[in-house]
C-alpha cells in the first residue's frame, strides 16, 4: 500500500504513547502501523504486550528507558543487563530495535540527571554486538542563541550534555531531540507569526550567513546543530524524536493547523536543514492517538488517529505524490497572515522555549501545486471517462493481473473458499512471496462491466483495520477478479450461527460489533468519497486471525459524491433480513448512508441471539412467527430480557449485552433519521450503559415469509421456506444477495405492511 511514509524513504516514525483510555489492543495499533506503512514507532515504556505484537512486523523501534528506571539500571551493569534482557534480547530475533533512549527530557536538575550518562553506558554494554544505538532525548529548555549559528546550550545544561556528548560521539549514535514549534509559537505570538511555524511562509524571513530560514523547524534544528558543534559533537547527528502539532486544547490547535503542519514536516525533512543540507532528518511525529489521560488539555489531542483507527484529518495515504496529507498549507487571509483558532490560552506546562527565532517555510513547491492539478485533472478526466478496462485500471491504480497469473495463483482454481451470489472465492498464493490470499472470480460477466469496477474502485478507495485490504485484480476480457487478503477465520456467520460448537464470548462479540463500526463509520465519513455498502451482513464480515472483523464484498456499494445526503437508486439491493425499509420504498425516507446503519443493527442483533441459540428457542418456542427483534422489545417491556442471557452471565457481560441490544435497536428504527450515524454507534458502544435509553418500537418488520429471489437478468426464479433463526428470510448458501425488481418490491411491501398491522 502506497503511503506518504515512504515518501521519505523510510525516515518518518510516529510515537505511540499508551496514556488514554480507550485506545486500541497493541495488536491492533502494530496493525494500524503496518496497513499505513509507517515504519517506525517510539514507545515510551517497554510494553511487553506491544514488544510481543512487533514481532514480525519489521517495524523499527525507537525504544525508552523510562525516567523511574534510569537510577537502578545506571546502579550495576547486571541491572542494566536483566532490563536489556526481558525487554530487548527476549524480542530481538522478531523485533528490529532501532535506538534505546535513556530517559526522556531529563533536566540538569532532575534527581536522575546524574545517572543518565552511567545508564546509557551500561545499556550500550549490554546490547553490545546488536547494532542498537543507545541516546537520550532532550527538549529545547536547555538551548538558547538567535541566528542559529550562534546556537548554544545554557552552561547548567552544557555541564549535564557535554559527556554526553562524547560518549555519542564515540559510539556514533545520534542525539534525540524533541522540537515543538507550537510552544515557541504560543511563547512568542508577539514575535512570530503562525505561518512561520506551519511551515507556510512563501518568503525567506532571515539569513544567516549563506543559510535562508523560511520555517521555525529548520531554526530549532540548527540552533541545536551549531550548540553539538560548540561541545565537541560536530560528527553527532540529530534524530527529531517528537514533534507535532495538536488539533485542540490550546491556542491556534486545530486540525487545519495539524494538517498544514504535519503534511509539510514530512515534505521538509526529506532534504535536511540549511545548516546540514542533503540528508533526511529521522522524524518521529507525536503522537499516534489522542491520549486523554495527559494533562493539562493542550496536552491531550496531538494523535493521528482517533481511538478507533481512522485518522482524525484528512490523510492522502495512497498519493502518488507521496505526501503525507492533504490538502496543502492553508490560504493566507487579506493581511497576508494564517488565521489560528481563537480558543482561550491555556496555562502551559511544555518547557517555554524563548528562542527568538523568526523564520518560515514554503507552504507548497512548484512541484506540489503539478502534483494537485494533474490529480485533479486526472479525476475529472476519470468521471467523463467510459467504464472500459483501460480507464478502470486507470481509475483504481491497483495491481492488475492476467487471467493466467490468477489461475496460476490459486492452483487452477483447486481451493474454493465460498460461494456467493456474485461469484466463487478461491485460495491462493501471490506470485511474489508466496503471500495467502483470497481470490474472488466473478461469474459470466455482463455489461460493460461498471459494477465490477465499481466494486474494486471502491475498496482501492478505503485504508483501514475494520476494510478487508484490496491487492489487486483482474479485467480481462470477460474474465473479472478481485484479489485480497486471506482471512484465516472466515466469515462471522460461521461463529454466530446456530450450529457452530464453540461460541464466542461477550466480550469478542462486543469487540467485533465496535470494530463493524469503526469501519462502517470510515466508510460513511473517513473516506475521499462516502461509501455505502448496501449489504452489511454475516456473511460480509472476514475474520482474521485475531477474529479483528473486516468488511468485505463491494459489489452492491454506492459510492457517493460530495458525501450526498440522499442516495439515487433505481432498483432495491441487499439481503432479506439486513435491508432497510426505505431501500424497498422512498415512503420510509430516502436511502442513505443510514441504510448502512440498518444492517448494521440486524447484524448486532443476530450475534446477541446466536450467542444463547437454545435460549432464544425456549423463549419464543410459544411463538415460533414472532420476528426476533418485537420479541426483544416484548421481553424489555415485561423486563424479561434476561431470559436470552442466562443466569451464568457476570454483571459485566450483562452491561456489554445489553449495551448491545439497544444499540441494535436504535440502529433498526424505521425511520432513517431515527437511526444515529455511525460515529455516535460508537459513542454510545464506548460510552455508558446508564446512558442509553430503550428506543421507540418500530411499526414496520420484515415479516417471516417465503420470499422469491430473483435471479438478475434471468427468467429463472426460487423460493426459499427455510427461515432463519430469527424467523427472517434467508437464501440458499451461495445465493444470499439480492437485486430485486419494483414488481416484487412493491408485492413484498404490501405483504410486509399487511402482516405488520395484523400483528
């Protein structure tokens, strides 16, 4: 997957700080960092759940020694040794260790500045012949000096970070630095101006010797590089070990200004500083979530991602450009200046860094403003265009491969996965490493084939831990395929239905319903253009080995423009059971993104039933018709509810049930606008139970009767009497999705609104 952190070759890192509530499994979070490609993670404390979930990653890590622990590991080298053995040497065959840093933004009159130098000594003894490089982080409290070439560290610090000095020098390993433009903005608002420091300045400010400064980064950067020079470090690089901008809290915090700044940090340090001009700085960009323990407020929102993996602002991961966000620096106003968010200042307790440097950055090159109008071009190009193989590769920009690669792939098409109504899924291998993968061939093709690749452009279009990830496809002639990741588990109607031995617990089905959400929620907001799925069910949601759900099968997906508020469709699309009321009927609403929501609700209610099948039979064993969700508001109503759950249920399980049962019902509701989006799915997931309110009772259920299907383009049709364990209509295996024709629209809703008023 392309992404703006290679755009830098490697030298872009994030740090991933643990100080929130909420925040994602490691497991989840080494996911988030391999499906972005970021390369790199600083972790602040040797997490042995994060140290386990990096093995095999082939992510490098920057990796601290926390500031409690400096005195015992500098007291004796066989303490040093345990700390490298448990966290390093127990991990380092499956772990790339990159650099341990001893302490972070240790002061010269801190208790434990005197053992940071007999720490880093021991722990460069005991990783001796790993090639980890061993440092310590500092902040800018300790450096003064404007232009920067007459850079200095203050003399308390330059008698604390002079041996320290030596001792990287000798061993070769560079000094970590944590820059924060923000703060010498907020410090010195009288002085600089805020472009300056978003990297956003068009205009040299000031030069220093042959050396022009147009940002506040590069004089930060290279004050700090002249102070090394002055204290015998002229050979010592500098790895930027934090530095970001946050989208709240705090004066001109907003995510404009995290954006603009962000973007353009990973564009600048690609070439060095004026002062060391050709060689990429390392940057580790602060910080992977919001995390919102910190304190005071400024100090809680600087993440990339919120807590369910999607980025918090708009991230072009897949540029061809390479950059890593978009769109370019803000437009300047009438004076010439960028406007920051007018929030009350907050008392500020990040070091106040008084270095007077005024200097800025080009907000975007000649080279950068191409890249935006050729994209452009090509996108208007790509609308006007005709759904043809070549303009669809175009469209896509994916791997595309021959029919004869794919038949290769997968062994002659030896191992079928499943069976659907749009084709058959087969294992196979890719060509290049040997990489599992599922193979989905469509059956006879028809048409131009604007539905086929509709469905690849609209998963090359998504990038997330809850979207099964594309890898390529196949147009030839024809022969049509879909080629994506292998998921180990299968589908999750293997785990909910009523036959399945093992059932999965409360706390891995709450997992899986936050997770649906989190990806039906990226789908509907997160992505360049809204996606609807239009056929969220079992069936559709892959597990993969960690049972992490992932959403799959584009093939009825509407991808919207503007992120519209109303769908056009000309025919119903979905599944029996899963489908909205106004996707059979415009009197139920206009069909949007909530019709999303819809299924979504089925689905959650589906695995509260299958959890306790036998549970669910001997309470409606009395009225074996009842639709499964009127018999959840029956028994709320008669507070009989725990009926389905059981007496062996702990008090926790019961909350995250019940959790689930309303927020099932609230999604079910039969008025779209009744249903809340998916980001206040998650809300009210995440949130408490006391919180949450039972809906009102829908009037219109999808009735348990025999529902013909009808085969697209076909004079043949079948009828199904097997109802599922819900009572609701299901297809035979392998033909469970559904375009139906007004006719039959229109005779199933009279019989559907019949039933319901009879009822």
């Amino acid at each position: 997957m392309a992404s703006f952190f290679d755009s830098t070759v490697g030298q872009i890192g994030v740090c991933y700080g643990r100080n929130g509530k909420n925040l994602p499994r490691p497991a989840d979070t080494v996911a988030l960092y391999r499906q972005y490609s970021i390369p790199r993670m600083r972790l602040y404390e040797p997490n042995q759940e994060t140290l386990l979930a990096l093995r095999g990653s082939n992510i490098e890590l920057l990796l601290d020694v926390p500031n409690p622990d400096i005195q015992r590991v500098a007291s004796n080298q066989s303490e040093a040794d345990r700390w490298v053995k448990t966290n390093v040497l127990n991990y380092a065959n499956g772990v790339r260790f990159r650099y341990i840093s001893v302490g972070n933004e240790v002061q010269p009159s801190d208790a434990a500045a005197r053992f940071v130098l007999p720490a880093m000594q021991n722990i460069e003894r005991a990783v001796s012949g790993l090639r980890i490089k061993v440092s310590t982080a500092i902040d800018t409290r300790g450096l003064r000096g404007f232009p920067p070439s007459k850079g200095t560290f203050t003399p308390e610090f330059q008698n604390f970070i002079t041996p320290v000095i030596g001792f990287l020098s000798k061993k070769q390993s560079p000094l970590l630095v944590n820059i924060y433009p923000y703060f010498s903005y907020t410090d010195n608002m009288r002085d600089l101006r805020i472009e300056y420091a978003l990297f956003a300045s068009q205009f040299t400010i000031f030069t220093d010797g042959q050396n022009s400064y147009r940002n506040l980064f590069h004089g930060i950067l290279d004050t700090f590089y002249a102070a090394l020079e002055k204290t015998g470090g002229r050979s010592v690089e500098i790895v930027v070990s934090e530095t970001g901008w946050p989208t709240a809290g705090g004066v001109a915090a907003s995510v404009d200004n995290a954006r603009t700044y962000v973007s353009n940090l990973v564009e600048t340090v690609k070439s060095g500083s004026p002062r060391r001009p050709g060689r990429a700085v390392e940057t580790y960009i602060y910080a992977m979530f919001d995390e919102d323990k910190n304190s005071p407020d400024f100090e809680k929102f600087w993440g990339l991602f919120f807590s369910y993996q999607t980025p918090k602002y708009s991230v072009n991961f897949e540029s061809n450009s390479g950059t890593s966000l978009d769109p370019p620096s803000p437009a300047p106003t009438k004076n010439g200046t960028l406007e920051p968010k007018k929030t009350n200042p907050v008392a500020k307790q990040k070091p106040s860094w008084k270095i007077k440097l005024i200097i800025g950055v080009p907000a975007g090159t000649c080279v950068m403003i191409i890249i935006v109008v050729f994209v452009i071009v090509r996108a208007k190009f790509a609308r006007k265009s005709d759904w043809n193989g070549k303009n669809g590769e175009e469209v896509v920009m994916l791997k595309k491969y021959s029919y004869a690669r794919v038949k290769k792939m997968t062994n002659s098409f030896s191992h079928v996965l499943g069976r659907g109504g749009f084709g058959t899924v087969y294992k196979g291998k890719l060509p290049d490493g040997g990489r599992d993968v599922a193979v989905k061939i469509l059956k006879e093709a028809k048409g131009n084939g604007k539905e086929f690749i509709n469905e690849v452009a609209s998963m090359s279009r998504t990038s997330h831990v809850n979207i099964v990830p594309l890898l390529g496809f196949c147009y030839e002639g024809d022969k049509r395929a879909i080629i994506y990741e292998f998921m180990p588990n299968g589908s999750l109607d293997k785990f909910i239905s009523e036959n399945m031995a093992t059932k999965l617990e409360w706390e891995m089905l709450y997992n899986i319903a936050l997770g649906l959400s989190r990806g039906l929620e990226y789908l509907h907001n997160r992505c360049v253009s809204r996606i609807v799925h239009f056929d969220i069910k079992p069936q559709n949601i892959l597990m993969d080995k960690d049972l992490c759900p992932k959403i799959s099968d584009f093939g009825l997906a509407k991808l919207c423009k503007n992120k519209d508020s109303i769908i056009s469709m000309q025919d119903a699309r979905g599944t029996i059971g899963y489908i909205s009321p106004e996707v059979f009927s415009k009197s139920f609403g206009g069909v949007s993104h909530k019709s999303d929501v819809y299924s979504y609700g089925m689905v959650v209610l589906e695995m509260i039933g299958a959890r306790d099948k036998e549970k669910v039979e001997n309470c409606v064993s009395n009225n074996s018709s009842i639709y499964f969700p009127n018999w959840i508001y029956k028994d709320l109503e008669r507070g009989e509810i725990m009926r389905i759950f059981g007496d062996e249920i702990t008090q926790e399980e019961e909350k995250v049930a019940k959790k689930m049962v309303l927020v099932g019902l609230w999604c079910i509701q039969t008025n779209p606008s009744d249903r809340p989006p998916m980001i206040k799915v998650i809300e009210m997931l995440e949130g408490d139970l006391e919180a949450l309110q039972v809906p009102p009772k829908p009037f219109f259920y999808l009735p348990a009767t025999t529902v013909p299907e009808i085969v697209e383009n076909s004079n043949e049709t079948s009828s199904f009497s097997n109802p599922s364990q819900f009572v609701r209509g299901t297809l035979s295996s392998g033909e469970h999705t559904l375009r139906f024709s007004k006719e039959l629209v229109q005779q199933t809703l009279q019989e559907c609104l019949h039933s319901s008023r009879s009822s």
